[in-house]
C-alpha cells in the first residue's frame, strides 16, 4: 500500500513538471504572437554584429519592441532588420534608427530617436520596396569614428609632404644665405657704426645739460625779456612826457613789436630747452635698445604716421 502511494506521487510530480514545462514553451512561444504593435524594418549600411534576434528595440533609453529577424537586403549590399515595436507615433515619418552597443558586453540593440534636420541624408539609399514600414537608419556612433579616422587617413595621403619638405629646405638655405652674406654683415656693421655715433650725441647732450648751459641760456633769456620790458615801459613814460602823439604812436608799435619778438624768442628758447631734454632722454633709450638687442631697429615694425 505505501508503495503504492509513493509510485502515485512520484507519477503526479512528474506529469506536473511536464505540464508546465509545456506550458512554459507554449507561453513563451505565443508571447511574440501575442505582443502588442507593427512591424517595421530598417537597413544598415555596416556591421551588425552583436545584433540578434529578440534583441531590444528602444525609443530614446525605453523598450518600444524587440527584433524579429535580421538577413541580408535584396541589393545584397545591405542589412535588413525586421523589427516589431509599439509606438503610438508615426514612427516611419519621426524617428531614426541606430546601432547601439550595451556597455562592454557586446550585445547591441537599435536605438530610436526622433528624427532631426540632416539625418534623412545619411541614411543608405536603398532601390527596391520594403515589405514593410521603412525607419531610416544612421550610422552607429563607431562607424562614424571609423569613417572619420578614413577621411583623416585620405586627407593625409594626398598632402605632398615631400614638396612641403623641399620647400622648408629651401626657405631655410635662403636664411642662412641672407644672415652669412654680405648684405647682413653690412647692415650689422652701420649698425653698430651708427650705435657709435647715437652714444657719443648722446654724451655730448648730456655734458651739455650736466653742465648746466642749457639752463644757463634759459636764464640769460628770462633775464634779457625781462630787461627788455623794464626799458620799454621807461620809453613809454618818457614818451608820455613828451607828448608827442605821432611819435608816441611810432614808438609804441616799435616797442610792441619788440616785446612779441622778445616774447617769441623766450618761447622758441624754452622749447630748444625742452626739445633737448626730450632728444637726450630719447637717445639714452635708443643706446639702451641698441645693446640689449641690436637687431631690434632692423626687423621692428615701422613708427606710425604723424598725423
């Protein structure tokens, strides 16, 4: 009797077992039939490797669907994927399709996105009709590093390095030519010649004002004006003495333009003295330049325009 027993409940366990397992088949088996949503397809112009079927389809990081099958284009050029997803909008007309990589795994999905200005015109161009609603496609974010790194690789090969590398040898036979020929060593020496010459105007400028005789001159004019308008207010009141309108008359505009003579001559020395005070500062500042760097005054720009 308890054998019995045992045989019936070992018999139900496993006839229980088997029924869910057929019923998870059966499940799994109808849950694409049964999910919801239409049937797009796409084509990629590369490798899909990574993608297989049942792999996520996703609208911007959330899982709109899943792939249904993936086989080579009629053209035999490119890659069409099959790809059932649920999504309320028009997404044949709005959205374009990506191959996305899931992190370091290798497992790549198709990413959706909504469609943005110049993405139609990367798309491949394919010349048969699909057997269902076409979303574009795009090149995958490492295609077009892999494109990019090509253009670059292109781009190089047609650059001529070699005329590029005559060139540099000739530009630079022509400045040692320039620097050891005759022409610079010319140059270098009325420079120094002329740096000769600004020093020993520059001493001389200077003994002139250390000495103390350009404000000597100042003070002999000072003196002079001022001697000058002391005489002449004398003639004036002599003149009023006298009374003698037509020569008073005579006299003053002699006396007025002496003192606008007197006048200029005082401005004109008061300028010298300033111009030569300006000319040494300006000389010792040239000296300077010259023995800190003599090339300075040759390949310096030029001073601007008066105005």
């Amino acid at each position: 009797m308890i054998k019995k027993k045992t045989y019936f409940l070992v018999g139900f366990f496993v006839l229980a077992g088997a029924l869910i397992a057929v019923g998870t088949v059966i499940w799994l088996g109808a849950s694409q039939y049964l999910q919801k949503g239409e049937r797009f397809v796409t084509y990629f112009d590369e490798s899909v490797q990574g993608l297989q079927v049942d792999s996520s389809v996703k609208y911007r990081g959330v899982e709109i669907g899943m792939v249904e099958k993936i086989q080579v284009a009629p053209d035999y050029r490119l890659i069409e994927v099959v790809m059932k997803i649920n999504f309320s909008g028009d997404a044949a007309n709005k959205t374009i399709a990506k191959l996305k990589a899931a992190g370091i795994t290798g497992i790549v999905y198709v990413e959706l996105d909504h469609r943005k200005k110049g993405d139609i015109n990367r798309t491949p161009q394919i010349n048969f009709e699909p057997d269902y609603p076409l979303i574009p496609s795009n090149p995958s974010e490492i295609q077009e590093i892999v494109s990019g790194v090509d253009d670059v690789v292109k781009k190089l090969q047609d650059v001529n390095f070699k005329a590029i590398s005559d060139e540099l040898v000739s530009a630079t036979k022509s400045v040692n030519t320039f620097f050891a020929g005759q022409k610079m060593t010319k140059i270098i020496s009325n420079l120094e010649a002329m740096t000769q010459t600004l020093a020993d105007s520059a001493n001389q400028l200077s003994k002139m004002v250390g000495d103390g005789r350009a404000d000597q001159i100042l003070t002999d004019a000072r003196d002079t004006v001022r001697d000058a308008k002391e005489t002449i207010g004398k003639v004036k009141s002599e003149l009023e003495k006298m009374k003698l309108a037509e020569t008073s008359a005579k006299t003053n505009r002699l006396i007025d333009d002496l003192s606008r003579r007197s006048k200029t001559i005082a401005t004109e020395i008061q300028l010298t003295g300033e111009n030569l005070r300006r000319a040494t500062d300006n000389l010792d500042q040239l000296i300077e330049r010259l023995k800190a760097d003599p090339s300075d005054i040759l390949f310096s720009d030029p001073p601007p325009k008066k105005r």
